[in-house]
C-alpha cells in the first residue's frame, strides 16, 4: 500500500514540472558514513533529494551529515535557526542526546519524520519509518534455537546505545529466556567493524568454548569473523549478523555454513521516509503514523530477492 502512495505522488508532478519559487523545505539529518549501513543511508538519501526536487518543483531538500551525536545536535540548530523548516527527516545519531534538540524543533510547528533510531519519546514525531527489530532478533534467535538443539554458549554484540539496539536485543533475548542456551557475554561494539574485531579477539580470549555468536549487525559481522579466523577457532558453529549486507548476502546465496542467515534491514528505509514526507506537502496524502518494514529470515532459498548488487550496502 504503501509503495503505491508513494509511486502516485511522484508520477503526478513528474508530468506538471515546471519552474517556480520552492517555497516548502524539508530537511533531513543524518549520520554520517561511518559504516556500511550509514553509508546506504547517505546515498539513498542523496538520491531522493535529487528525485523530489526534480519531481516537486515547490520542495527544497536540505541534506546534512553528522559524525556524531554533538555534531548531529550543533548541524540541527544551525537548520532550524537559518531557515524555516516545514519538515525534518531525522535518524538520531543516539537517541538520548537527539530527542530534546528535535523536541525544540517540533515546538516551532515542524513535521517530524523519525527513522530507524527512535526518540526516546516518541510523542514527538509525526511518522515513524524503521524496520521491525524485535523481529530481527527474534526471528534470528529463535533459528538459532532450532539449530543449536535448544542449548549451548553463545556471545552478542550490542550495537550503538539507542532505542532500535534495545528492541533487536530485547526480541533476541526474549527467545534464548526460554533456553537452555547461555549468552556468556554482551557488550557494545557500535555497529563498527574495527569496534566488532576488537571486542571479538577480547570473547575469543576470555572464552576456550563459544557454540555461535550473534552480531545483530552485518558491519560488526565482518569483524567477528576476521577474528574468529584469524584466531582459528573451529568451535564456531554459526557467526550471524543481521541488516541484509550485500557481502553477507552473497555467503548466504553461496551456501555458507557458519553464515547460513540474515535478517533484512535496507537503508533505504531514509528514502521512504522523504517520499513520505515529501507526500505529506504536495500529494495531499497524509502520512502519520508508524511503517515498520518486515524482518524474515533471508535463506538460500530466498537470497535472490535480498540481493541487488548495484546497492552501496
């Protein structure tokens, strides 16, 4: 339903384009490309940009980057205190240090589109567009369950502090609870690679025996494994990540037998969410509410339909 109200709102001005004053300005903030995801973000960003201001002549789309949460905070101020925003498509850097800038924002009368990283109080935002995290750690854990037999020693690896790293971990959890598999260890990693390799040489170290580990993220994933076979453990049964990769995706088209699985999680969710707003100012289609994009299991089987190998990510 929703790809259909986003098709119609761009079609019907592509046809009317014409030259006038734009005189509607959404910005979109976002972190920076300091991984493999964020990178996607960046990209899919830049391009709807270029697609609604060609599409809607009216609408000005100002993207800014952040390499940080303090960075992120200082970027929102100067917009809102440069220019009259009717719009924000925001992914929080954190959702702590973000949630009261982009309450001061709202208070001027701005629409507030929020993505992947939730506020800490979501009464804040007009729409909500991220994918279902709960699912992607549960619907990892529970085949994780399933192969391991019910039990065994496992490790994870938390992302950044943020609302989504909660409910990935909570619906991951939730599931080894009613286990008899033991997660030995659970630290954060950032969702960065470097960060991920570190922290899995220190779980090798600590741990002579580990059945699996979950990276809750495919970026971290690649630095779980380059430990793990840089250390030669063969007691790893199953590394598994989650966000749908296109590297991971690969091992898992290829049949690979500690990398069986993903879990989809695309950074193009930002595009989503500047059409939607985008519809919310020139398709007469109102756009509040929640999209939560859908986690299944990305197999063998199914691998083809995750992976598009022009994709940054």
């Amino acid at each position: 339903m929703f790809v259909s109200a986003v098709a119609l709102a761009c079609l019907v001005p592509l046809g009317a384009a014409q030259a006038q004053e734009r005189d509607v300005t959404i910005a979109v903030s976002i972190p920076a490309a300091t991984h493999g995801w964020t990178g996607g973000v960046v990209y899919h960003a830049e391009q709807a940009a270029k697609e609604i201001e060609a599409a809607f002549p009216h609408i000005d789309v100002v993207v800014s980057t952040a390499a940080s949460a303090t960075a992120q905070v200082s970027s929102l101020e100067d917009l809102s205190a440069t220019r009259k925003l009717d719009a924000l498509v925001i992914l929080p850097f954190t959702s702590e240090e973000l949630t009261g800038p982009v309450e001061q924002v709202k208070s001027k009368g701005t629409f507030i589109a929020v993505v992947d990283r939730g506020l800490n109080d979501p009464s804040i935002q007009d729409l909500y567009v991220a994918g279902d995290n709960i699912a992607v750690g549960a619907n990892t854990a529970h085949w994780l369950s399933d192969k391991l037999g019910g039990e065994g020693e496992i490790v994870v690896l938390r992302g950044i502090p943020t609302v989504i790293d909660d409910e990935r971990i909570k619906g991951f959890s939730d599931v080894m609870a009613e286990t008899n598999i033991k997660i030995l260890d659970i630290q954060y990693a950032n969702w960065n690679q470097d960060e991920a390799f570190t922290l899995m040489q220190d779980y090798l170290a600590k741990y002579p025996k580990i059945d699996a580990v979950w990276a809750n993220d495919d970026d971290m994933l690649l630095g779980v494994i380059e430990a793990v076979d840089q250390a030669g453990r063969q007691d790893i049964k199953y590394a598994l990540g989650g966000n749908g990769m296109k590297q991971v995706i690969e091992m898992v088209k290829e049949g690979n037998a500690r990398t069986p699985i993903s879990t989809p999680y695309p950074p193009s969710m930002i595009k989503s969410a500047i059409y939607m707003t985008a519809g919310q100012f020139a398709g007469q289609a109102p756009m509040r509410g929640s999209f939560l994009l859908d986690a299944p299991l990305i197999t063998p089987e199914n691998a083809d339909q995750f992976y598009f190998p022009e994709s940054p990510f």
